[in-house]
C-alpha cells in the first residue's frame, strides 16, 4: 500500500516541546518514517511550516524598535533529507498581547507583552496536497500529523475518491473528536528513541 506522509509542523512542535523534545530536522526525520507502518510503501514525506519572522517592529510601551532575526537553515536541511518535501507559509507579526491577563495594576513595561505570530497558508497547502493525491491516485493512504480540523474538507474529499485517511496521535495528545470521524484509523505512536 502506496502512502505519504503529511506532517503539520507548528502541531508537532507544540507536542514534542511539551513532552521535552528538541524538533530539529534530525528528530522529524525519525517522526516522519516511524510513522509508516510495515505494509507501507513510502512515496514522500511533506512537511509544512513557516521560517522564522525576520522584522522590525515597534515595542507597544517604550515604542522602542526590535528586530527579529532567525535562520531558516533548519528548514533547507531537512528539505535536503530523501523523501522530504517542504511547503512553507508565511509567518505574519500580528503585535503584541499580554503575558498575563488580568493585566496586574501596575505601570506596565515592554517586558509585559509578547509577541503575537500567526502561520498563514500551511492548512491550505496541507488541503491542496491531500486533494491532489485523491486526484492522481498516486498514494492509497495519506498518513497524517494534524490537530487541526481546518483540514477536515480536505480529509472527507479524499475518503470519497477512496484514499485511506490514518490520524497519527502521540501520548498524552488529545485529538478533536471530529478528525477521528474523517479519518479511516488512528495510528497511536510514541516519541522516537534519541
């Protein structure tokens, strides 16, 4: 059985932080084919993130200016890997929101507030994909590493013209109740052995 594998980055690195892991290109190499079970043939590997913000922008107390920098090496790297493709989206500054609310009744200071990002783009290329391989045929099962019922039109579509859906969880991950309607099996996994 013909399968790829879909990896919805910013939901990985959220779970793998949490449980202590490190989600370098090494660690999602071992993500991505721990995930292929032994009577899966695999075509490809699509990981979807954004780089790093690079930017200046206004501090919302002192108005001072801050400049975000970052490297999006990691993400050529692991585009390097066999079987890997890597299909980026935007990371977008959205401003600043408090670290805690309620906001204490004090003269509040830029270290008060953090910074607000948002990944435009990732859920309609995951979708675009998964349409994709309904449309050729040329996988019989999309083995997918998602939270997030944005995908969910895309997961009953490739159900209909009869691809395989397998929902990856991992411990202590609580999954939406409606992923699992929209998919065929839900395959539970544990961290990979570094």
């Amino acid at each position: 059985m013909r399968a790829s594998v879909l990896i919805d980055g910013g939901h990985l690195r959220v779970l793998s932080r949490k449980a202590g892991f490190s989600c370098d290109p090494e660690f999602i190499e071992a993500v991505a084919h721990g995930r292929v079970a032994p009577d899966e043939e695999l075509l490809r590997i699509l990981y979807y993130d954004c780089a790093p913000f690079v930017g200046t922008v206004k501090l919302p107390v002192s108005g001072n200016h801050k400049e975000f920098t970052a490297s999006d090496a990691w993400l050529r790297r692991l585009a390097t890997k066999d079987q890997f493709a890597v299909r980026r989206g935007v990371l977008k500054f959205r401003g600043f929101k408090p670290r805690h609310i309620p906001i204490a009744p004090q003269e509040l200071t830029d270290d008060d507030f953090k910074p607000d990002f948002e990944q435009k783009g990732v859920d309609m290329r995951i979708g675009l994909d998964i349409a994709n391989y309904a449309a050729t045929r040329s996988v019989d099962r999309i083995v997918l590493v998602t939270g997030d019922t944005n995908c969910l039109p895309a997961m009953k579509h490739a159900r209909i013209n009869g691809l395989q859906i397998v929902l990856v969880s991992f411990p202590d991950q609580r999954i939406a109740e409606e992923l699992l309607w929209h998919s065929d099996f839900q395959r539970r996994v544990a961290w990979p052995v570094r």
